[in-house]
C-alpha cells in the first residue's frame, strides 16, 4: 500500500493525475488483448510490483533510435521502469559506468543471473569476416551475443534491425547483418519498428510480470496483440481498392479523414502493426495521421521490399 501511495506521489509531481494513469493502464490493457477486469491488475504491476526482473540491454548496430522512443514512453516514464519495474543491469546509452567498469558490470550481471535475466537487444549483428563489422570493447556484436543471449530467459529483439537486420541488412550488406535470431540461430521475441511504438514493448513487459509469460507471438516472432492485423485494417483513412478505383467504406473521402495514401506508396496493407490505435508521443498521432505514408518498417527486408516507398505497389 506504501508503496502504491508513493507511485501515485511521484506522479502527482510529474503533473500526471491519477487519472490519466489509469486511462493508460485502460489503453494498455486493451492494447494487449486483455479484458476491462485486468486494468486494476495492470496498474498494480506499476504501482506496486512484486518483482523486478533482471534486464540486460545490449546495443549493435543502430541508431539508438529504439532506446530514445523507450524513453519517451508515458507512463511509467523511463526512470519508473527502469528504477522501479526493471533491474536494468547493463544499457551502454543509460548507464553511468563507462570503460572497462561498464563491461565488467556486463560480465557481472550475465554470470549472477544466469537463465534469469531477459536480455533485450537493439542493433543487427554483423555475420561475415568473423563479425568484424561491430565492435564493442575490442568484442564483435557476434562474440558478445553468442556469449550473453543464450543465457537469457528470454531475447527481446527491439526494433526492425535487431528483429530482422533493417537497414544494415539492405543490399548489398557487405557486412552480411542479420536479425539476432538468424544470426545466432535462437529463437527470439520481436518488436520491430523503426522506431517501435514504446506501448509495444511495455505491453510485453507487463504480459510477462502479469501472467507469468510471454506474448503469443505470429510467425515472425512479433506479440499478436501489437501485429496481428494490418496498419490497413486499422487505418481511419482507410479506403478498399478494386480493380485500382476506390471503393468508400466511410460513406466520403472526408469522413475517412481524407484520402486513402495506398496511391501515394502507404504499404499498409502490407504492414502488421497497431500504429493506428496506439499512435505516438501520448497518443497524439502517426504518420499517416500526419500525412504521410506507411513505408512498412515493421516488415522484414522493409528496406529493399517496400522501397521505392512513394510508389504504388
């Protein structure tokens, strides 16, 4: 109950309401294809967790792109999931270790919780000339992987380049870049993106603390609550083609919020993803929302199969 009460202070200072928690709690819990009576649940797992999962983030090739959208995650913030959800014992970008402190900490935390910790990557991993294209403390982005990942409970891949290789994976990759799974030959949890909606991934984490597991995943390894339906299917501007004529299926153009962009290159009704629903920044919008067509980055090999992106399929 303390501790319940002090989540809620913390909040409070922040300028979030009580509120407006659990009106995220709501959207979190439907976003994960939960029923209404989880929601109290769900915010239990935030107010007052039970445990903290040890977490160990390892970073290949990327951008940080992914790290930057999870800090940007609501609520919890960032320091709420990392201080009070998660026990982030290794993140290159949020930890004040550096040198040869920080990779003993790596070797620490690996060997301390081994077959506990889950172990979440952002980056693609370079395969050819001995994986001597990434390199971390005088280590490959292959040695490392092949020594943390299969000492995890589980392998969170964060992000279209660790999931799939992304853009370090397009032609001609000279590197020869692959997803973490394909690389190591493990099977992995995927949450691509570019970058991942954060929901997506805190969804995943509350499924686990929750009910004890991870998601039901597709094919490709992604949480079916955030992939299994079309950015199409979803979309609010959303018109069906036949025969390349419209075919309305909001009685006009305007009340789609305007024109369908599938003429425009939109991949979406290629693409697997819940950006329509859960949107970006508080729920404020999404490229097409904005304007702007879906260039499929949750897809594998989305560089190369879906570009040209201001094409027509």
């Amino acid at each position: 109950m303390e501790k319940e009460k002090e989540f809620y202070k913390r909040l409070e200072k922040k300028g979030v309401s009580r509120r407006d928690f659990m009106k995220y709690c709501t959207l979190l819990t439907a976003t994960m294809g939960l029923s209404s009576s989880f929601v109290p649940k769900v915010a239990e797992v935030f107010a007052a967790p039970k445990q903290r999962p040890p977490v160990i983030w390892l970073h290949f090739a990327e951008c940080t792109g992914c790290s930057e959208a999870f800090l940007r995650s609501m609520y919890p913030g960032a320091d709420e999931l990392i201080l009070e959800i998660l026990a982030v014992e290794y993140h290159e970008t949020l930890m004040v270790a550096a040198g040869h402190q920080a990779e003993e900490n790596l070797h620490n935390a690996v060997e301390k919780y081994n077959g506990k910790f889950v172990c979440v990557v952002e980056g693609a991993i370079a395969t050819k000339y001995n994986g001597g294209y990434g390199k971390v403390g005088g280590k490959t982005f292959l040695d490392i992987a092949k020594y943390v990942c299969p000492k995890a409970a589980a392998v969170i891949c964060l992000g279209t380049c660790s999931a799939y290789g992304g853009v370090q994976a397009a032609k001609p990759n000279p590197g020869g870049y692959k997803g973490v799974g394909d690389a190591l030959g493990i099977k992995t949890l995927n949450i691509p993106g570019c970058p991942p909606n954060p929901i997506n991934f805190v969804g995943t984490v509350v499924n686990y603390l929750l009910l004890g597991k991870l998601p039901a995943l597709d094919s490709l390894g992604r949480p079916l609550f955030a992939y299994g339906k079309t950015i199409h299917d979803q979309c609010p501007r959303r018109s069906h083609f036949e025969n390349g004529e419209f075919v309305e299926e909001f009685g006009s153009k305007e009340a789609a919020m305007g024109y369908c962009l599938y003429k425009m290159g939109c991949r979406g009704p290629e693409t697997y993803n819940n950006c329509p629903i859960a949107k970006f920044n508080d729920g404020t919008s999404w490229p097409v929302e904005a304007g702007h067509p879906c260039i499929g980055c949750s897809e594998p090999g989305f560089w190369d199969k879906m570009s040209p992106f201001y094409e027509e399929m």
